[in-house]
C-alpha cells in the first residue's frame, strides 16, 4: 500500500468512522490532534522563551485536550466533549491574556482560531452564542488592559522575544485555519457525492417503478383485451354453429338451405380459425418469449410457397395478386418468421381490398437492407386508425369480405420483424389503399 494511502487509514481511524462519527464529531477529532501536535511544539518553545507561565498553559491545555479526544474518540462521549472543549479552550485563552503580555501578544490571533474551531465542531444553534462569548472576552480584556496596565505585564525580554512568539503564533494560526476549512470541504465534498449518488440511485429505482407500472398496466389493458376479444369474438361463430345444429336437428333442411348455411359456417368457422391462431401465436410469445433463429435465407424461396396459397386465397375473392422478387435476394431472417410477417401482411391486403382490386408484392434491395413492399388499392385508412395500428388500441374492423379481424396482426407483424433486426414501416390513405414496407437486413 502507498504510503500515502497508508496515511489516509491511520487518519481516518484515529478521527472515526464516517459511519459511526458524524462530520462535526470527526472535526472535533481532527483538531484535537492538530492541536495536540500544535502544542507539543508550543510548549518547549515558550520554555525556550522565556515564558514559563504560557509553557505551563500550553501544557495543561496539551493535557485537557488529549483527554477530551480520548472521551469523545474512544468512550464516544462526544457532545459532552465538545462542550467541555469550547468552554476550557475560553478559560484558557483568558489565562493566557493576561500572562502572554495581552493585546502585544499573540492571543488576539489565537482567539480567532478558538472561535473557529469552536464554530466548526458545535451545532448551528450554538453558533451565535460562541461568537458573542468570543466577542465579549476579547473586547472586556482589551477594556481591563486599557483600564488597569499594570494588570497585563509585558512579559517580553527583548524585541526578537516578541518577533519570535507572534511569528510562530501566526504559523501555527495559519496552518491550523488551513487544514480546518482543508479538512471541512473535503468531507462536504464527500457528504454531497454520496449525496448526489443517493438522489442518482432514488431516481433510478423511482424511474425503475414507474417503468415497472407502466409495464403493469400495458398487460393489464393487454389482458383485458383479449378477455373482450374472447368473450365477445367468440361467442358469435360458435352461436351460429350452435343454431346451425339445432335447426338440423330439430327441422332438417334441404339441400339448398344446407349449401348456404354451410358455406356461411365455413367462412365464419375459417375466420374464427384464423383469430385463435393469432392469439395463441400472440400469447405465447408474451408468456413465453420467441426465440429467433436467424440465418441466411433466400427471400424468393422462403416465401414462394407462402405467396401461392394466399394468391389463391386472393382469387376467391376476384382479387390479382402478383409478386417480383429477384431470385438472387439473401437476407438475414427466422424462416418461420418472416413467412408469418409477410403472410399476415398480404392476408391484410387481401381482406382490406374489394373484388376486382389487385395486391401488388415486390422486394428490392435498398443500399444494405431489403425492402418488401406488400401494396394493395383497398380501402386504406384514415390519420385515427393509423395512429393505433401497432397497438392493442385499435379496433378490429370488418374486411370487404365480413373478414372479422382481432387487431393483432399487425401487432405480431411489428414485433417479429424488430425481434429478426428488421423495421416495419407503412403509407395509407382513405379509399385509395395502403403498402406496408418490411426492411430486412441483407445476408
């Protein structure tokens, strides 16, 4: 260990623990010892002096000093001390006006330093009280000495007497004032660090909670959804199956009204299908989470097939579906998803558009990502329904087939393709159709 680090240990365990000691207590210790330092200097030099009587103060003082670091350091009788402390360091300081030639001494100077300790290591409340006892000592001797001379001897011998003692006083002053304030603002930059990374960790945690509410009440509303969905999307194909039976079973039909009510039950029962695939697919990847596996895809066989069914699809509809895809396209994907994304988003054309319309799939390369357009002439939809598309806050809405849709789709088209490194964007207008665009990076 540097010594220096060395040095900032022997110091912190002999003025306290910031854990057990608070900042006014470890003052107390520091000046403590400061002064004890201070005063085994003091002591021999007034001897060497001449000045046996401010030797002898110096010493008691060294003495009271030790004893009180000791109460407050190591018996943590610390409030107790510093009182103590604030009170002998007045008593002394009058003592040693009187014996250390007065105001031509140095105890004006060493006054100071008193009232600034003493205002360092006291409470707040304190603070005034100590500053109008300081004022009054220095003043009321000042005015004794004025008054009664002969009651404050000059004690110096000579003038290097006094040159010496005032100097050395002024030192001693000065670098006791130093390491006090040194010492008061280092550990008040310290406090408000730990401070400030307090107010950083609160935050973060208070911003943490909220994200966790706004979390909490997304899959609230999620669940609630789907519970509307269930209840209500549901319940309409399986009454009409249900009546479907009953009048079967109770009145039979003949061939013709069983052709219609069967065609009618298929398209319903294929659409109702359609939906609980979505939201198995759905509610599966919030419980659970989907696990991706990407790799280098070739774009035209990875979704021919896919593109075939629903042009088929189209065509019971009287819908064209075309599709230009080059044969040499490599994108980075999940094979399963992107055919869901992309079969999603044409069935969507598909639905959206009238008997007679035309869809319109083409996937060009656009500087290091592959753009798939899926382009349809249907119905579009207004600036409302866009701002909702990809959130659980749109409405399901009819297809120009009956379609009934559960407004997940979109949703799932959204998340999967973020999930494979991809981004999904779209263009629409009322009446005159929509495209959707799925950018894919290029293997």
């Amino acid at each position: 260990m540097p010594s220096r680090d060395r040095i900032s240990v022997l110091w912190v365990r002999l003025t306290g623990d910031p854990t057990v000691f608070p900042l006014e207590f470890r003052i107390f210790h520091s000046l403590c010892l400061i002064s004890i330092a201070s005063l085994a200097y003091n002591v021999p030099f007034n001897f060497v002096m001449g000045l046996p009587v401010p030797g002898w103060i110096s010493a008691v003082s060294g003495a009271l000093i030790t004893y009180l670091y000791y109460r407050s350091r190591y018996l943590k009788l610390t409030s107790g001390s510093i009182g103590l402390a604030a009170v002998v360091a007045n008593l002394l300081f009058i003592v040693n006006y009187f014996y250390n030639s007065g105001i031509n001494g140095p105890t004006d100077v060493l006054s100071a330093l008193i009232l600034l300790i003493i205002i360092s290591m006291t409470p707040h409340w304190q603070h005034k009280i100590w500053l109008t006892v300081n004022i009054i000592a220095v003043v009321g001797m000042h005015i004794i000495e004025y008054e009664y001379p002969q009651l404050v001897p000059n004690r110096y011998n000579s003038r290097l007497d006094s040159f010496a003692d005032k100097t050395s006083a002024y030192v001693v002053v000065a670098v006791l004032i130093y390491y006090t304030i040194k010492y008061i603002r280092r550990n008040y930059d310290y406090e408000k660090r730990k401070a400030d990374e307090k107010t950083r960790e609160m935050e973060a945690q208070n911003e943490y909670i909220l994200s966790q509410n706004r979390q909490l009440e997304s899959i609230n509303s999620e669940k609630n959804k789907l519970m509307s969905i269930i209840a209500h999307d549901l319940r309409g194909p399986l009454s009409n199956i249900q009546n479907y039976l009953e009048l079967v079973s109770e009145y039979g039909l003949d061939r013709e009204e069983r052709e219609v009510v069967e065609s009618d039950l298929l398209r319903v029962t294929e659409s109702t299908l359609g939906m609980l695939s979505k939201l198995l697919i759905w509610s599966k990847a919030q419980m659970d989470g989907v696990t991706v596996k990407l790799g280098d895809l070739n774009l035209l066989d990875t979704l021919k097939n896919t593109l075939e069914m629903e042009r088929m699809l189209a065509g019971k509809k009287d819908i064209t579906l075309n599709y230009d895809i080059a044969p040499d396209i490599i994108v980075v994907a999940d094979n399963d998803m992107l055919q869901l994304v992309v079969r999603n988003l044409v069935s969507n054309a598909i639905k959206f558009t009238p008997a007679g319309g035309k869809v319109v799939i083409r996937a060009e390369v656009v500087l290091n990502e592959c753009k798939i357009s899926i382009k349809d002439n249907g119905r579009g939809m207004t600036p409302e329904q866009q701002a909702d598309i990809f959130t659980l806050k749109t409405k399901p809405s009819f297809g120009t087939g009956k379609e009934k849709g559960v407004g997940l789709g979109l949703i799932l088209c959204k998340e999967f393709t973020e999930q494979q490194g991809g981004r999904i964007a779209f263009e629409s207008a009322a009446g005159k159709g929509s495209t959707f665009y799925v950018y894919m990076p290029l293997g």
